[in-house]
C-alpha cells in the first residue's frame, strides 16, 4: 500500500508543476517523459542495484576519507578540543569545508573540473532535449555552487530572455555544492545525499520545463564564452590563499546562520507558546507540509514528523536538520531515511531566496531583475518540487 501511495505522489507532484506552469499550451511533454524515466532508472540503478550500491557507498566512503584527512588539520589547531561535546557540529561538519573548498578550486584551477562540466552538461543537453546552457548551468551548480554559477554567467545572462532568466534563477534554488557533500556525509546517510546530487539535476530540469516553458530558438541555444587566453593566470598559492579565506568565510556564515535561524525558531515558538503552549513553528510547519510528507509513502506517526523537518528546513536550512538529525535518524526504517535525507539535500530554503535574488540584482538589467522579484512565488514552488520529486524517486527503491 506504501508503495502505492509513493507512486501516487510522485504523479501528484507532477501534477502541481502542471497546475503552476506558465504556458501549459507549450509544455514539452517529451522532454520530461523522458528525463522521468531517466532520473527513475538512475534512482532505481544507484539505489537498487548492487554495483549502483556499491558505487555510491564508495563514494560516500571517498568523503568520509577527505573528512579524516582535513581532520588532521583541524586536530593540530584545536587540539584536546577537538572532541569537545560543543564542537562537534563546528568540527565534524565544517572544518572539512576548509580543505574540500580548496580542492575543488585547485581541480578548477588546473582546468580539470571545467572540463568535466562541459561534457557532462553537453551530454544532459543530447538526452534530455533541453537548452545547451539550462544543461550546462545545472552541471556547474552540482559543482560550484548557486550564486558562484551565477555571478560566472553574467554576460551570458545578460544575452539571455527574461523568461530565460527566471528558469536559471529557479535552478538555483534546487542544488548543493560538492564542496558540502562531507560536511553532509557526516551527519546524514552518504549514500542517499550522493543519489540525491544527480537527481536533483535532472529534476530541476523537469519542474522549471513544467513550470516555465520557453521555447529556445537554435540560434540562440549557444554559451557565451570570454576569450581569456591573454589574461595573466593568477599564481597558484596566491589563489590558494584567496580559496582558504574564501573557505573560512563560509564556515563563518554557515555559523552565523544556524545560531539565528535556530535561535529565531526558539523565539517564536516562545511567543507562540504565550498564547497555547503546544503551538510552535514545527506544528504549524508540519500541518502545512503533512500531506506531501504522507505521499512520500509513510506511516502517519513517521509522516508528521518528516513533515516537521520538511517546514523547519525551508525556514532554516538544511544544516539545522541535518545537525537536529544526526543521531535520531538511524532509529527510523530505510524508507524514512532515503526519503528525508533526500529531500533536505538542496539549498532551497529563504535563505537561499534572498541570496539569488540579491545577486540577479547586481548582474542583469532592472526589466529582467523585476520580472524575477515578481515570480518569488515559483522560486520557491520549484526548489520545493524539486526537493518533493527527488525524495519521492529515491523512495520507490528503498523499503
């Protein structure tokens, strides 16, 4: 009957991108059918399928090896600290952000990575049908990042439709950063966060080419490049250093945003307890998000409290529940697990919102910038259904 249900879900949240869509007339029903059926495969292969298994978890074990050798860093710093109850969080989930941030920028530097994202978004692009740069842009986010994809892409932004616009900036509320992946893999099951990753792609495909329709000219469906052969490389261990600030900036924002948004949380539940004290954000949350939490294929009891977790991660950010998470969630069954780890692998959440919209701000023009503030709306319908559609796949494969 779960299974059922899960199934069910899936097609209703499907069914909501439709209802929300933009131009229902010029939906490429295709196009999705066939990323549906690809991202269902890739669910079924990474979590069904022995040698999937095997390769996920290997992969879960590579960063739980890069976590271990950042460790050494972080032991030689904080020394007898390091086991400190109260700096668990802090060291076990962000001080590897100071190496791994790093080692993405080198792989950047020396070329590699770029390289690697331009094959993969060419080959997105052929499978799926959709636009060379749409393809391209969800590869780089896997990578790098949101708003770091953003500000890269200003001059082909700038070249861009405003309705193109507001398809990238509702891809940029549906990714993670690789550079997390660590932090993530040692608070929540590694394997379900690395089948979340490619999912999400080909997700964020699906609900903006359900929700937001353009029709690509072929003229236009090309990538801006810079011609920077004559521009003076940067040397090396300057552009470490700036990458290890750069690190150690984040983490500092990362903290600064978990102690508030938790902080605030108790302070509203405070107030809400004034006037019934079982009242709380989480309550509230939980009735609002308690039927697409049921549609993941669960119990009533386990349902309520995904959907808790499901509404606290949008208020906050996935740091909060992953960190509320860590050590209650090998209590509950498989399907629970694959299906919350999976959804609260995204950025989408207010936080997110506010930081794409301050950075389109700064990088097209005033027509092209309200548009998108006007359609705040479907930003955070799609980084939602994203998150909906990939817990949901993962979850027909896991019982």
């Amino acid at each position: 009957m779960y299974l059922a249900i899960n199934i069910v879900g899936l097609l209703v949240f499907l069914l909501i991108g439709f209802l929300f869509s933009k131009d229902k007339k010029n939906i490429n029903w295709k196009a999705i059918a066939v990323m549906v059926v690809i991202n269902i495969i890739l669910a079924a292969f990474l979590i069904g399928s022995p040698v999937g298994r095997r390769g996920v978890q290997a992969a879960a074990d590579g960063f739980v090896w890069l976590v271990d050798a950042s460790a050494k860093g972080t032991t030689f710093a904080l020394g007898s600290w390091y086991n400190a109850k109260n700096l668990n969080f802090i060291c076990s989930a962000l001080m590897p952000i100071l190496m791994v941030v790093p080692l993405f920028d080198i792989l950047t530097y020396i070329g590699f990575l770029p390289w690697i994202i331009k094959w993969i978004g060419r080959g997105l692009s052929f499978i799926t049908g959709q636009p060379k740069f749409e393809s391209f842009f969800a590869v780089e986010m896997m990578f790098l990042g949101n708003t770091e994809v953003l500000a890269v892409s200003e001059l082909q932004l700038r070249k861009m439709s405003k309705a193109r616009n507001l398809t990238i900036a509702m891809m940029s509320m549906s990714c993670i950063t690789a550079a997390m992946v660590g932090s993530y893999v040692e608070m929540m099951p590694g394997r379900y966060i690395l089948t979340a990753i490619p999912i999400n792609i080909i997700n964020s495909l699906i609900a903006t080419s359900l929700m937001n329709p353009v029709k690509v000219d072929p003229a236009e469906d090309t990538i801006v490049t810079v011609n920077d052969t004559d521009a003076k490389k940067e040397p090396f261990f300057s552009f470490l250093g700036d990458s290890i600030l750069g690190a150690g900036k984040l983490i500092l924002i990362i903290i600064a945003n978990v102690v508030a948004f938790v902080a605030l949380a108790a302070l509203i539940d405070k107030i809400l307890g004034l006037f019934w004290k079982p009242l709380s954000l989480e309550s509230i949350l939980g009735v609002i998000m308690f039927p697409f939490s049921w549609l993941m294929g669960l119990n009533v009891h386990d349902a309520w409290i995904l959907s808790q977790n499901m509404g606290m991660k949008l208020i906050t950010n996935e740091f909060v529940v992953m960190g509320s998470m860590t050590n209650k969630i090998a209590h509950f069954d498989p399907h629970f697990q694959a299906v919350l780890t999976t959804f609260v692998t995204s950025f989408a959440n207010f936080g997110t919102l506010g930081m794409i919209i301050g950075a389109f701000k700064g990088l097209v023009d005033k027509d092209t910038n309200n548009y998108i503030a006007r359609n705040i709306g479907y930003l955070v319908l799609s980084g939602i259904l994203v998150s909906l559609l990939s817990a949901a796949m993962v979850g027909l494969f896991v019982w």
